[in-house]
C-alpha cells in the first residue's frame, strides 16, 4: 500500500502523510538517547516513504537536530525538514522567546546542526506573550524572503493568534497535540485550519505511546521520562486508559482486520488536512504505520468508537502538562 501525502503551501514536493517526530530522539524527558539507534531509524523512515522529518533545537538541546544532519548526507533533497524557534534553554529549563534576535539566532544555529542551507518549514515552537506578533512574524517573513526557510508554521497557538499572526506572513501549517484521547482542536484549531487551507501536524497521534497497544498495568517509566509526569500514566487515569485501548484493539481487529496503532492514526487522518507526527526512535517502532492507508472510518465507527471511550474513561485530561513556562 502506497503512503498517503499531501502539500503544503511553500514546498514544491509531495508531503508523507505520516512524518516522523524527533523528539524523543534528543533523549531529554524520554529517558535519555540512543544516537546509533535513532539514526537508523531516520534513514529507515526514508526508505520506507516518509519523508517528512519534524524536530526542534530544543529536542536534546540540539542533538536531535544534529543527528538528523548526519543521517541526511547525502540524501538531504529526498527530505522535508520541519524545525522549529521559540524557546530558550540557558539555564537547562526551556523557556519562551520568540523574539527577533532570538530566531535570527536559532535558524543559523539549527542550519549548521542540520548541514543544510534551507529548512522547508519553520515554525514557532509555542506563542510568546511577552513579544507581538508583528515582531516575530515579520522576522519569519524576512527569512522566508531570504531563501533560509520555505513555508512558515506554528505550533500551539490559538486561532486568534493565528489572525494576528497570518497579518504578517503566510501561514503554512499549525501543529497542535491530537489524538484519540486528546481532542481539543476538534471546535475550533482544526476548523480554522480547513477555512484557512492550513495543514494540521498532529502530534502524539499514539498519545505517547499509550495506542500502540503495547503498554500494561505494570509499565514503568524510568528517568526523566516525560510520561512520569503525565496525569494519563498515573493511577486512577492509567487503568482507564488502557481499558479504552483494550476496547479499541478489539473493535479494530474484529471490524477491520487492523490494530489499535493503525485505528488511531486512520482517525487522525481521516479528521481533515493532517499529519501524524510518528514519534519513533528505534526502525522496529516504524512497523505498522503502513495499515493506516487504503480504508476508512465510517460514521458508525466514529460512533463506536466514542462509546468505547466515555465507558472506559471517567476521568479524561489533555495534554496541559506538556506547556512549558513563560520568562
């Protein structure tokens, strides 16, 4: 089955429906890093269709970048490389910048890790409230005109920064959290995306792992696992949550032949002009994705499915812990 793509505005190449997101490739907040593994699993993505390539300098403080960089020699025109600007680590804590000299200092520090002269999409990492829109937008636009970067994005924001923003400069893409379990944008980010012809980068489509249907009651997470700090992986909610996959493998097999994996990424999919952000870092956690392709959810699955999850969760929460603080 051949990988689903799409466009977006400002690249010239058809764009893999699902993109593989790099975070926890940088090792922070996911129990640390693998650089040989990860690699491998870049040049495999490649391989096997998906192009699109989501990172940021905060990923590992760089290394995530970095390693994307290696991994591209030589292939870099087969790739479309989405990064990001935004966020400031001096003291080890990342926190929101997205000013003007702030950007202009991390698009040429994420040039020089990635070894390229352009980025496809860049994208503010989280709305700044301390800077305008006007500032941080403009400098986008410049570098835009500049050739430095091709389409403009940005992640985390709300529709009304999203006016503000698009004053300035033509936005490309929006990349919010999305996911079975965490719908949010369904009334509104997702709506304005589909008015404004943006396309959606849906990150933690597997809700960090949780619709893989590989986790259990017992599983633990090590470190400084970000998933420790997730209300969803802590009893009462855990349970709850595994329920719902449990439900959700079942009725994935029985009605579709399909796994829960594959279920969840077709309804991310199926929801309008996304992607799903594929958070792997080894090349075995990129089997699968492939059963997301060729079919679709009908209604009464949309129904199904929503019945299964207000049985089994009672206690639902999004992904709020995940913002980082302001300066």
């Amino acid at each position: 089955m051949s990988i689903e793509t799409l466009r977006i505005a400002g690249i010239d190449k058809p764009i893999s429906r699902i993109a593989l997101g790099t975070w926890s490739m940088g090792g922070h907040l996911w129990g640390g890093a693998d650089n040989e593994q990860s690699t491998r699993t870049l040049r495999q993505a490649l391989l096997s269709g998906i192009n699109l390539i989501d990172t940021a300098p905060v990923y590992g403080f760089g290394l995530s970048e970095e390693l994307i960089g290696q991994a591209l020699r030589g292939v870099r025109h087969s790739a479309v490389i989405a990064t990001k600007a935004g966020l400031q680590w001096d003291d080890g804590t990342p926190r929101r910048n997205a000013t003007a000299q702030r950007i202009r200092k991390e698009v040429e520090d994420s040039l020089q890790r990635l070894e390229t002269d352009y980025i496809d999409l860049y994208q503010v990492h989280w709305p700044d409230p301390l800077v305008a829109q006007e500032e941080t937008a403009d400098t986008l636009e410049r570098l835009r005109r500049e050739g430095k970067i091709l389409a403009v994005g940005v992640s985390n924001y709300s529709c009304a920064q999203m006016d503000d923003f698009s004053r300035h400069t033509a936005l490309a893409t929006v990349q919010p959290p999305y996911n079975l379990f965490e719908r949010a944008i369904d009334s509104n980010i997702l709506q304005y995306a589909k008015r404004h012809s943006l396309v959606v980068l849906a990150y933690g489509p597997l809700c960090r792992g949780l619709l893989t249907g590989s986790m259990h009651s017992a599983t633990r997470f090590a470190g400084d696992d970000v998933r420790g700090l997730d209300p969803k992986f802590k009893a009462p909610r855990f349970e709850q949550y595994l329920a719902a996959v449990a439900a959700l493998d079942i009725y994935a097999r029985e009605c579709h032949g399909k796994s829960v994996l594959a279920l969840a990424l077709r309804w991310v999919l199926d929801q309008g002009p996304t992607i799903a952000l594929w958070g792997a870092r080894r090349p075995e956690q990129l089997r699968g994705y492939e059963e997301a392709f060729g079919w679709k959810l009908s209604a009464d699955d949309l129904t199904h499915i929503d019945r299964i999850l207000a049985s089994t969760i009672k206690d639902p929460i999004g992904p709020e812990f995940m913002a980082p603080p302001k300066r």
